[in-house]
C-alpha cells in the first residue's frame, strides 16, 4: 500500500514501532543506526539469553521488514550522505529527546529546507516544546504521569505498571497515524509537516477517558485490581477458577444488565442459583444498589455465589460457555497460551519467520489486519547490522564501491 | 498555517460502536474527515453507559467515554430492522469513502450490509471490520469489551504482583491500542485506492492487532520457551525503579534510575552518601539483588515529601521520576495544559464538557476540535437532508416508518 515511499528511521528504542507499522504497509524503510549498531539492539531479551546485537528480541519485535544502513550523523561526510539520503525521502521518524537532532542540523527546519515535502515525525516523552519537554523519563514515569498507574493495582497496594512497557508504544503506534494523516494531506499541498507526538499524551488513552473525571465533575477511577469501584460497589474482574484465572465483569444497566442476566441463567442450569436469583431484573439492579434501594450485602452475596461456582470450572469451559451463551467472561492466558491458541491457529496468525543466520525460524505476532486487496506480508526479517549499505550507497546513491570501503575503514558507516 | 483541513476530503459512513472504533474515526475526525456515526434508537451504544459521567449523574448524555471518542462527528439514528432505513444506510455508503463497522461477526450480514452486499452499490468500497478476535475462526462470534481481550491475549498475566492473582491493566486495555491501527488501516487503503482504484475489505481483530504491543514477550516464547509473570513493577535492566508512598494517604510516585549516575545523585538527594559505596547497592545487578531492602530506603525518604515535590527535586538532577497523577492532578498538569490537552465544547444537553483533544500535533494542519459528540439523533434531520439531500417529504415518510427510531 505504501511502496512508493521512503522512510528514514532514526528511532532509538523508543520509537521503532512506528517505522514497522509503515514497513508492515509496505514502504520502504530504511533503519539508520550508527556504526557498530544501534542501541536499541542491547535492550534484552536475548535469543538464548547471549547479549549480542544480532539477537536482542526486542530488536526483532519492532523491525522486520526493514532495511538497515550504518551512518555516522557526526561527521561531516555522515552527514553529506544523510542529506542526499534525506532529499529523496518521504518520511523520516526520530525519538530522540527534543533539540538533540536540531543541534546536528538535523531538525525539522533544516531538513523541510532540503525537501519540503518531508514529513519530520518526532516520537517524545512530552513532546517538543513546554515545561517538561526535557524532564527525564522512563516508561513508568511516563504511565504515572498519563493518569493511567493511578488507575491500576490492588487498592492495598502501590499503583502497578504492565510489566513489558507500553508508553512509547502508544506514542509510536499515535505516530504512524500522524504520518499518514501528513501523507494524506501533502498529496494535496505538496508540503510536508513535522508530527510531534507526546508519549504522556498518547498513553493517556489508556484511561478510557478517565483522565476527564475531575474536569466533569466526577470523582474518577480508583484502582482496584483489574477491576473498578462505583461508589460503594467492589466490581471485580479477576476470578479464581479450578485451573486459574479468568476475566469476568458483572454489571447492570441497558449496557451490560443482559450478559449478567445470561450469566445467571447459566449458574441457574448448573444448578449453582436460585431461580429468584436467576429472574431478578438485572438491568435495573444496577440503579437500586447506587440509590442505596438494593443493600450493598445484596451485591457481595451475588458474587459469592459467582465466585463459588467459578471455582468448580476450567478456563476452557467457561470460554466455550461464554461464546455459546453470550457471556463476558476470558481465560487470563499467559503468553504461551497465547501461542497456542485455537483461534489464532485457525487465523493462521502467527508468521514463522527464518533467520537463517541463526539456522532457525521464529513466530512472530502476524499482520494487525487483513487486507483483502492488499495483504500485508513479512517480506525481511530484521536487518543484521548495516546490512543494506552496499544497496544503499552503491546502487541508490552511486557512491563508488572503493569509497565506501573507505568509509567502512573511517567507521563513517 | 494551512486553513484546510488535512482530511477534509475523506467521508466515513460509521456503524462502530463502543470504545475501540469510535476512538479511530475520532482521531481522523479531529483531522477533518467528515464521520457520520450511525447510532441504533433502541439498543443503546455502551460507551453512553460508561463512566465517568459529568457530575456523577449516569444519564445518556452524560457521560465522558461518549463525548470523548465521538466528538466532532455526525450523529444519526436508524433502526437498521426497518428497510427504509437500510435504504438510508446504503445511500450514506454511495456517499463515503470509507464504511466502517464493529459489530459480531455476522450482524451485518444479518442486515444485508456486509461487504459483498454493500460492493453491489460500490464497487470501490473500502469497508473495515473490528471486532475482538476477527471475522473468523472458532471465536468469531466471542462477542465482549476490550477487557477480555487482553485477559485472553495475555496482557493481565503481565501485569500484578508475584504474590497475587493478576491484577490486570484498568479497564478494556486492547481498545485503548487498536485505535491507531484501525486509523491507519484506513489511511493505508485509501492511499492504495488512489493509486489503483480498488477498494477492499479489511478485518482487523483486536486481539491480533494488540499483541504487536506484546511481541518481545511472545518472542521470548518462541526462542528461549521463557513466560513473562507478574514481577509488580520491577524491572528487567533498572534498579532502584517502582513506585513509591509519599507523604499523603494512597498518594505515590515513580521513580526509575537508569543508571548508576542516576542512583548516586538520588544518594545525594536523600543525604544518603554513605549509600553510594555501599556493597548492596553498588551495581544496577546488587540492587535488583537487594531491591527490597533499596525500596525501603527510598520509601522512608519518600514517605516524608509530597508526590509533586518529588519529582521536581528529582527532575532538576536528571532523575525520572513523575507523581502518580489522578485527573486532578492531570487537569492541572503544566505539560498537558501546554499542550493544549484538554478542550472546552458547548453541547447540547450539557451546556458545557470537555474532552481530550488530538493526542497529535501536526504542525502546518492541526487538529481542529470544536464540535461536542452528537446528543441521539441529533443531526438525523441535517444527515438527511445536507449530506443525502433528501427532500421533507422523503424525511417525514421515514419518520412515519419509525426508520429513524
């Protein structure tokens, strides 16, 4: 969809996910990384546990299908290239902190001088510019910041992160969005623009709109284990079963009163409810309980009764009983599971990718979506260090093979 | 500054519902895209039954998840059982570019809206489908919120202390992160349109397109057979790195150093120098070794000092550290104020509300927000009659057969 276009990636460990997600679309994305590799290939895990630039996991996770040159940003003869490099590309995208690039003379204004058709993405903890554009940051200061840890853990307990970090994830997927809304509108102006995306903003989506409460006259979120208070109800989303978690949510009103209602009928069958339990107006229940018609001890018998059934079930049969009967309840699977999934076998999700350096195949997650005209496919696993440079230089930029042999010898690339 | 918006050309006949959906078409909205969202009058959208609501009252208008991912569009209302209505719906696709859906599998061919159906009116038509596990498979029908998504993708089995059952990410986590990959799924099809003249058919399921926020974790299995666990909010590479009490009731603060640099200057801070050369804490790997006890200090000095003045002190030796912010503390939050996060809109119903606005800033075209989500039905009669130019006679017969609810 996107093989007309050029991509200039200059992310460090922050922004990576951006470049893939053009790559994954078909655009042509060169990864630039200094010589000797970048540093984002030092961040673990590591195939077999062997730090190694080839083998960082979290290297490949946000690289295939691109191309990887090493360039020298600090010498004058890095830079000469960089600029040739930069005036046929469509789309260069950066994370590092602001004013870093711009003190190469690589900012969006000297660059949009050289090709005005550039669209400059810039992947930030806060953004460009404001009181915290050069605070210090790491992801879960970032998720503290964005609203989100306040929201989340065991109310007993300090606020808790997601443990493999999301922030610049959410930056970096906000990012490609901003590319192509660019890309869209310089078909018709011409220009390109600079897309400044702010890590603390773009994780703030994962409030669900909590982070508007104070602003509306709400009291807001307060966390409590994979599930939220309402007032004086304790609404769970964890629960225990025979062979360990599953997700289950249990509330009324038009929304999400008729899942309860089916899940009642269900214990009812099973023989794990009564009937007047079972025919209760589960849509209205919700409004009684907060108007303090229905006690709250009416709410924390009910999930007794859930939670005491739950625990005779395995994951496996509640999912089954919740796509037959229509029900919100989810195995809590770990990432093996994950990958043994039935569904996603079905899908044929999972792309076998060879590295054939390493004499083996790994799964990767496949394609965010299925496109019936224009599949996306994994065309290139992740580039070794500087793998493309002689494609690059010799063929693209007819630098004579003999020079850069010399710059390979000066460590400009 | 470019007077014309960026996206002003591009029109999206919208039947998603919920969160995931809506929160895409509102991203390319803010951008100018013209989004006619098609709201059922009987069944109600499920994002108008969550909270927060303004002023804690739980009415249909009022609640924040609604206005927030629906602001700037369109709204009108059919009941898609009645066949003038379906008439109306397929005179929206002749209109749009781009037909946009997130019902289970199956619903709209129960409409006789699916693709193959609505390709008979357009042959070019670029349609998306969402839903949790996608079109196909023996889960397709596996109807639900983001929440169970990420319970069954694997997010919760990341996220909760070692010593308890997972905790879990708040809320429906997967609709929070397929929003952007809808957005560009759409962008990407158009620009493929334009320069073949084909339109498609794209199924993008939730869950697939969530795990991309997971893959180093999926990696992890697929070469060494290692499962990430609930490790609370330890690090892999940082010590000290956590979150902290502070001086205030269930108030904390974040703090990560990232390398030993940061750990001596937080020595400092602390008037702990005697820490510095301390064999427990010497290297990032003595305090991961020794983290409880590391947490312990920190947490005595921290218990004694406000969540704000925390990371000020921290911040001004290059240290990252960030008070947990609730939206208290976020609608006052400088750097969110700077950029111009949160957005005032007069509405209908509620005189006033605000919502988020474009998580982007695009320099020459930024987004413009300035129009609240549509009350029910409220541009019914203006959809009619602007965008399919429809004549009264026409409006009042649909009326009459209760297409419009």
């Amino acid at each position: 969809m996107l093989s007309p276009y050029r991509v200039l990636d200059l992310t460090n460990e922050r922004g990576m996910l951006c470049g893939q997600i053009l790559a994954d679309l078909g655009a042509d994305v060169l990864k630039v990384e200094p010589p000797g590799g970048s540093l984002a290939r030092r961040v673990p895990p590591f195939f077999g546990d062997q730090p190694d630039p080839e083998r960082s996991l979290f290297w490949w996770a946000y690289n295939r299908n691109k191309r990887s040159i090493t360039l020298d940003l600090e010498s004058d003869r890095g830079r000469e290239l960089f600029h040739q490099l930069v005036s046929r590309a469509d789309f260069l995208i950066e994370s590092e902190d602001p004013g870093i690039l711009a003190r190469r003379a690589l900012g969006y204004p000297d660059l949009s001088a050289l090709n005005t058709g550039l669209i400059y993405v810039s992947i930030t903890p806060f953004g460009q510019t404001g009181p915290k554009a050069h605070y210090a940051a790491s992801d879960i200061t970032l998720v503290a910041s964005s609203g989100v840890l306040h929201q989340t853990g065991d109310e007993d307990r300090a606020p808790i992160r997601l443990s493999l970090p999301q922030s610049f994830l959410h930056a970096s997927a906000d990012a490609a969005v901003g590319a192509l809304i660019a890309l869209h509108e310089r078909l018709r102006s011409r220009r390109g623009q600079h897309v400044d995306v702010s890590a603390q903003q773009s994780t703030s989506i994962a409030t669900q709109s909590g982070i508007l409460a104070a602003a509306i006259g709400s009291p807001g979120w307060q966390r409590l284990a994979g599930g939220i208070k309402l007032g004086p109800l304790e609404v769970r989303s964890v629960w225990k079963v025979r062979d360990g978690y599953v997700a289950l949510t249990v509330l009324f009103g038009q929304g999400l009163g008729p899942f309860t209602a089916r899940l009642m009928k269900y214990l009812f069958e099973e023989g794990a409810c009564t009937v007047e339990m079972r025919d209760r107006d589960w849509i209205g229940y919700g409004e009684l309980l907060l108007s303090g018609r229905e006690p709250v001890a009416s709410f924390e018998e009910l999930n007794r009764v859930i939670a005491g059934f739950l625990a005779t079930r395995s994951k496996h049969e509640l999912l089954r009983a919740s796509v037959e009967r229509n029900l919100l309840i989810a195995p809590i699977a770990t990432c093996d599971e994950v990958s043994a999934s039935p569904q996603l076998a079905a899908r044929d999700y999972w792309s076998e990718v060879e590295h054939p350096e390493l004499r083996r195949t790994f799964r990767y997650p496949g394609p965010f979506a299925r496109f019936s005209a224009s599949a996306i496919s994994y065309r290139r696993r992740p580039p070794l260090v500087g793998e493309h440079n002689h494609d690059i230089y010799v063929e693209d930029l007819h630098v004579p093979a003999d020079e850069l042999s010399q710059l390979q010898r000066e460590r400009i690339v | 500054m470019e007077s014309r918006p960026a996206l002003q050309d591009l029109k999206i006949c919208d039947l998603m519902w919920v969160i995931a959906g809506p929160a895409a078409t509102r991203m390319l909205a803010d951008y100018g895209a013209t989004v006619v969202r098609i709201e059922s009058p009987t069944r109600m959208d499920t994002a108008r039954t969550a909270g927060p609501y303004h002023g804690n009252k739980p009415e249909a208008e009022s609640s924040a998840v609604w206005n927030n991912y629906n602001a700037g569009k369109l709204g009108i209302t059919l009941d898609l059982s009645i066949p003038k209505a379906r008439d109306v719906v397929l005179d929206l696709v002749r209109w749009a570019d781009v037909v946009t859906d997130s019902f289970v599998p199956g619903a709209m061919q129960s409409w006789r809206l699916d693709y193959e159906s609505l390709r008979e009116v357009k042959p070019d038509l670029i349609m998306l489908s969402t839903c949790l596990m996608g079109q196909t498979g023996p889960l397709a029908s596996f109807a639900g919120y983001g929440n169970l998504a990420a319970a069954i993708t694997g997010f919760y089995s990341l996220c909760g202390w070692p010593d308890r059952p997972p905790a879990g990410p708040f809320g429906a986590y997967t609709d929070y992160i397929s929003p952007r990959f809808i957005a560009v799924a759409i962008l990407a099809a158009l620009e493929y349109k334009r320069r073949t003249g084909r339109g498609q058919y794209i199924d993008l399921s939730q869950a697939e397109s969530a795990l991309h926020f997971l893959a180093p974790a999926l990696l992890d299995w697929s070469a060494n057979e290692r499962v990430w666990g609930q490790v609370g909010n330890h690090d892999a590479e940082h010590a000290p790195h956590g979150v902290y009490p502070t001086a205030d009731d269930d108030r904390w603060v974040a703090i990560a150093c990232r390398d030993d640099h940061q750990w001596h200057r937080l020595c400092a801070l602390m008037a702990r120098p005697d820490l510095v050369g301390d064999n427990r804490f010497r290297s990032s790997d003595d305090r991961q070794r020794n983290r409880a006890e590391l947490d312990a200090l920190i947490s005595d000095w921290t218990r004694q000092r406000n969540r704000h003045e925390i990371e000020e002190v921290l911040q001004a030796q290059g240290i990252p550290a960030s008070a947990v912010q609730d939206s208290e503390d976020c609608i006052r939050d400088r750097q969110l104020l700077h950029r111009g996060h949160f957005v005032e809109l007069s509405h209908t119903t509620l005189r006033k509300t605000t919502v988020e606005s474009s998580r982007l800033h695009l320099s020459r075209t930024q987004a413009r927000v300035d129009r609240a989500a549509p009350t029910l039905g409220e541009h019914s009669h203006y959809v009619l009659e602007t965008v399919l130019g429809y004549d009264e006679e026409r409006i009042s017969e649909l009326a009459m057969a209760g297409a419009l609810g």
